[in-house]
C-alpha cells in the first residue's frame, strides 16, 4: 500500500507556486509595449498593472497556471517540472492527470495544479511523442472557480487534436465525469491491467522529479522560451506533412516590406534573436528565423516605418 501511495502523489507533493520575473515582460522590454495577456487570462485578479508593469499578488493567486500558459517570454513561470512529466508520459504508461482539487488517489495518478498549466505546446508534445493514453480529469472543471483557465485549456485540447490527429493517434482523452472518459478514437482499457510494472517502476531514481527549486536561467538579452523551445524539439525527424501541421500551431511568419530602410530596430529588440540583419558588400536584408520566434510581435510594433508584419503560419498541406 505504501507503494501505491507513492505512486499517486509523486508529482503532487512538489511546490506548484508561480514566479514573476519582470526583467523577462515584454512591458520591460519595450515601455510602450502594452501586452496584456497574463492579465486577461487570470481568473483572480492576482495579477494587476502597477503602472505600466505587471505586479503579482500571491495572496490572491489560485493556482491556474493560466498565466504561463499564456506568456511568450516566460516572464511567469512555475516551479512544477513539466519536463519531468513529459519524460514520464513517453515511457508509455496510462496515466490519469488530476489537479490538486480533484485527485482521486488512484495508482497511476499525476497531480498538477490545475490544468490550466498545459499549453498547446505541451498537449502537441503528448501528441507527436507517441506517448500512452493520458486522461485528463477534468470532472471538476466547471464547477471551479478556475474555470476560465480550463475553458483555454478545452479550446487548446480541440485545436491540437483536430490538427495532428493525423500524424498518430492522439492518445488524449477528457474525463468529464468519474469514471468516465471522451476520446478522439477509441476508448480506454483498464489501467490496473499493468499496474503492477508501474509500481515497480515508481521507485527508480530516474522516475522522480527534482524536489528543488528550479534554477532559472541568467537572464540575457536574447533567450528562447521554453514553449519556443518545445516546438523546436517536435520537428525533429517528422514529414514534411506533420512538420506543416506543427507550423500552422506555433509557427509564425515575417514580411518585410519595401519602407524597410534596414536598420536594426527590428533585430534590436527581439528577444529570442530570430531576426538578424545581414549586410554584404552591395546588399542588406533581413533574415527570419522562424523556429526561434515566440509570436511577441515587438519587432513590428517597433518598426518606425510599418514595414513588418507578422502573421501565423499558413497550413497548406499537397
């Protein structure tokens, strides 16, 4: 018994408390930047503007992970290891994922704080690592007073599937009610059939996550965020098709117009570095590096001439 325990809350006894770090908001970067996305994603008002920066009040936060979700430079971050999760969901396990307010101590059970934690990015990663069915618990969704994050997080859930349902299948599956499950395909087998391996395997070193505190990055002048960096390791080694499909999720594209007078506004003020000014002996032009962009959209508003544009990527499948 005290394996299967251990087994259940593995995940669940890290800290899932969220960070800010203001150096990293697109606010700092540009001061007439007027992005607001952490704000209008946050069902608690834990996240207010003090001036022009975003100030957050822990006092008042619940938990949703809402906010970053929905950050492109990773300004608000969370000390839950997602990485390790994910290494965990590739090992091909069937998994149900909770968040703290509805676990159900079930043995093969992983609890997050809130679903709201899961972005695109991550759901993709589920989708195109071939990873084994993972359930989302999701009974208590409506009635939680952090509705507004898993109202994305459904939205984000049906964009996924509906777009890389065709690489694999997506073994992805909502549970509405207990006991029940909805899933694109088939429905699931029982998960105590292997639930034996799965205790057994609970207690390698391997399979439980750092219980410190994340160290973050020195921050830089130009850094990839994680969820850039998470596109980046999905389109390693897929057809042309899926790379497409990845693309018209996160891939963002850059136009640059003939008012472009080639100077390094553009190139100065992108965080991630995906734009650089290339000068020859009889030529300038300006160099996209799409896989590296977050879709901030500085370089355009920055542009004094209006001469980028910034645009999702196009699905056009042969």
């Amino acid at each position: 018994m005290p394996l299967l325990a251990l087994f259940a809350n593995v995940f669940s006894e890290q800290s899932s408390g969220t960070t800010l770090l203001t150096e990293r908001c697109l606010r700092r970067r540009l001061n007439t930047n007027q992005c607001k996305r952490c704000l209008d994603i946050c069902p608690s008002s834990a996240l207010r503007l003090n001036g022009r920066e975003i100030a957050f009040d822990e006092t008042k936060c619940t938990g949703c992970m809402a906010c970053v979700t929905a950050c492109p430079q990773d300004a608000l971050v969370s000390d839950y290891d997602l990485d390790e999760l994910l290494c965990t969901l590739q090992k091909g396990r069937d998994v149900v994922v909770s968040c703290s307010r509805q676990k159900q101590n079930q043995p093969n059970e992983v609890v997050v704080p809130c679903v709201g934690i899961f972005s695109k990015q991550f759901l993709a990663a589920i989708v195109v690592n071939g990873c084994g069915p993972v359930t989302f618990n999701v009974a208590g969704c409506s009635e939680c007073n952090n509705q507004k994050a898993s109202t994305v997080f459904f939205a984000d859930y049906k964009l996924v599937i509906e777009t890389l349902s065709h690489i694999v299948y997506p073994g992805l599956i909502l549970a509405h009610q207990s006991g029940s499950s909805q899933s694109a395909g088939e429905g699931r087998r029982s998960y105590l059939l292997n639930i034996k391996e799965n205790i057994l395997d609970v207690t390698k070193k391997s399979f439980i996550p750092d219980q410190k505190s994340p160290k973050y990055e020195k921050i830089n002048s130009r850094r990839i965020p994680h969820k850039t960096k998470l596109v980046q390791n999905l389109l390693r080694d897929l057809s042309e098709d899926s790379r497409k499909r990845i693309l018209s999720l996160f891939g963002y594209s850059l136009s640059v117009t003939r008012e472009c007078t080639f100077c390094p506004l553009c190139k100065g003020i992108c965080p991630t570095g995906a734009i650089k000014l290339e000068k020859s002996a009889q030529d300038k032009k300006i160099t996209f590096k799409m896989l590296d962009c977050s879709g901030c959209g500085l370089c355009v508003e920055f542009c004094r001439k209006g001469a980028l544009s910034l645009e999702k990527y196009p699905l056009q499948l042969s």
